[in-house]
C-alpha cells in the first residue's frame, strides 16, 4: 500500500511541479524574446540566428525555472492534498507526515540533479555559443549597435552619428575616456564602419580629416588638440558585450574548470577577481539545489492550506520566489560592488529558505 501511495504522491507532486515550470519557463522565455526583440530583431537581424540565440539561451532558463517551479508546484500539490481532504484520509489509514514528506523530499532531490547537470553542462557550452554567435551577428550587421542619426552608450564611450548608408557615417562624435583617464572628443566628418577578424575588436572606424581634443583629468583647462587626416578607432568586444572578456568567463566553465581557476587565482593578491569566482563557484550550487531546500519550506506551509490550496500555494509561492530572487541579486550586487563574501552572499538564500523550513517543518511535526 505504501508503493503504492509512494508512486500516487510522485506523480502529484511531478505533475503540478510540471505545470509550474511551464509557467516560469514561459516567463524567462518571453523575458529572452522581449530582449532579442529590442536588441537584434528590431534591427532586421537574421530569422534563424535569433532562434539559435534562443535556443543557446535555453539552459539557462531551464536551470533558473526548475527550483521555482519546485517551490511552487509542490506548495500547489500538497495544498490541493490537503483542501481535497486526501491527506487527512492518509493519517486516518494510519500514514504519518513523516511518510508523506520522503516523495516530497526526493522530488526536490531529484529536480536540484537535474537542475545542477544543467547547470553545470549544458549552461557553459549554450553561453559560449551565444556570445559566439552574438559577436557575429554584431560584427556582419554593424547596424545592430550603430544607426543613423543616434547615440549610443557603451561601457567606455558615448558614440553619436549622422546619417550612415552603405557603412558610410557622415559625421561622427565619440566621447570616451584614455588608458590614463583623461576624458577625450573625437570628432570627423566622415568614418568607414569596418569589420574587424580579431575577437577583441567588434569593429571599426575609420575616420577621416579627424580632430582629437584631450583633456587632462586633474586640471580641465589643461587640453591637447591634434588634428589628423586619418584615425582608426576601434570599438572593443568587451565594451558592448559585458559578458565578454575575451576569455573564458567564470559563467562558462564548469564546476571542475571553476574550481581549478580558482586555485589559481587564490596565488595571487587579487582580491575583487578571486571574490568574484568564489561567487560565482557557490552559485553554480545554491540554485540548483535551491529546489531541495524549498521542498522542505513548501511541505509545511502547504500542510497549513485549509481551503483553495491550489490558488493559495501559487500566489504564495510567487512571493517567496520574488523575495528569494531579491536576496540572490542583492547579494551578488554585494559581492561584486562592496566586496562581501561571495560565498556567503550566494548560499545566505538558501540558508534562510533552509532555516524557515526546518522551523515551520518542526512545528508541524511536533506539535
């Protein structure tokens, strides 16, 4: 009897966990589609190289879905067990809670292995591949980052352009800031747009008749103008794309790569950089395994449902997914701005999602 309940309590808990990844999916999935719309597709980049973008993008809303899903689907499962009576009926037969929660617990077990080997496997190779694909699409449709009569802002210049027809700007402005920090204007009143074969060079402009005003950073009424019939400019990779480094980025290893990196890393005095890959090494386990530690928090707050479990369970299980995602970005912001204990900051979620449902499971059990 009890297989039997075993495998009727998995299929439940797998079958509203399913419902509520396909809601989650759904909404990282149109977040994804609203992104390329705004940044390729507006701009008439190929069909089938938007898909593929998607496609590359897929792990990483499936390895985000999955533990909310779990949070949400086993709150609606045990909810809808409960307002239906069914597990007041399973205490009557004489099956204690401490039954009831082993299915649940090897539901959010099962979801955080699936979650990890997504995460740890298909994430890093879809990343490389989008940024691949992403710097191509770039690089042969110049259009994408520069169009006529704009401006554009990266993460070192502001770059503002006339008309451009057939990769040829009339007029052109670039404000930025040199390797020593002296803000600069440089300005033409013509520019080849040229692509670039080098990975680190998005593209190119080539100006003409250019004229370059430099200006010191201690003392602004100190300046150099140099005045020029040629200048290349080029736009780096890694100023348009922040995820590109022109190396392997901590999100594209796996957990083995990771963890070597960051032994080397800890050799050197680089603090910012080593905090960072700490970061992101932890992350790589806190959200996948998230799902584990929301079943323990689910099952007691579901078992507390007295009516319309299903609609309860999601509404609450869309806050603390909410407040969970708000700790997870807080945290990392943390790391990366102040540098707090990256590791801390990724695993306190799911300390405090662990130490909630331990306390609620408690009261439930023993009292």
């Amino acid at each position: 009897m009890r297989k039997t309940l075993f495998m009727y309590l998995l299929k439940e808990l797998f079958l509203y966990f399913f419902v509520s990844f396909m809601f989650f999916f759904l909404i990282f999935f149109i977040n994804q589609i609203l992104f390329m719309a705004e940044d390729i597709l507006s701009k008439k980049a190929p069909v089938n190289e938007v898909i593929l973008l998607v496609i590359y993008a897929m792990p990483s809303i499936i390895a985000t879905s999955a533990p909310f899903a779990a949070l949400v689907g086993t709150l609606m499962g045990i909810g809808r067990l409960v307002s239906d009576r069914e597990i007041l009926a399973m205490n009557a037969l004489g099956v204690p809670i401490q039954f009831i929660i082993i299915p649940v617990l090897f539901t959010g077990l099962l979801i955080s292995i699936i979650s990890f080997m997504t995460n740890d496997i298909l994430l890093p190779a879809g990343t490389i591949e989008f940024n691949k694909l992403y710097k191509k699409i770039l690089t042969s449709t110049p259009a994408l980052e520069l169009e006529s009569n704009s401006i554009k802002r990266n993460q070192n210049a502001i770059v503002i352009s006339g008309l451009i027809h057939n990769g040829i700007m009339d007029d052109l402005l670039v404000i930025d800031t040199d390797s020593n920090g002296n803000k600069r204007v440089v300005a033409s009143s013509n520019a080849n747009i040229v692509k670039s074969s080098e990975n680190e060079i998005l593209m190119s402009l080539n100006m003409k008749d250019a004229v370059i005003a430099s200006f010191d950073k201690k003392d602004r009424n100190v300046f150099d103008v140099i005045q020029s019939k040629g200048v290349l400019y080029n736009i780096l990779t890694k100023n348009i794309l922040s995820s590109y480094s022109g190396s392997i980025s901590p999100r594209e290893m796996s957990t083995k790569d990771l963890f070597r990196e960051l032994k080397k890393r800890e050799q050197s005095n680089d603090k910012k950089t080593i905090n960072l890959y700490r970061m992101e090494f932890h992350k790589k386990f806190t959200i996948p395994f998230a799902a584990f530690f929301f079943a323990i928090l689910a099952f007691p707050l579901g078992l507390s449902s007295k009516s319309n479990g299903q609609s309860t369970g999601f509404i609450l299980g869309l806050i603390i997914a909410i407040l969970y995602w708000a700790m997870l970005i807080g945290g990392q912001t943390l790391s990366v701005r102040l540098g707090v204990d990256g590791a801390f900051m990724m695993w306190l979620p799911d300390l405090a999602i662990f130490g909630f449902g331990l306390l609620f499971m408690g009261r439930r059990l023993f009292h």
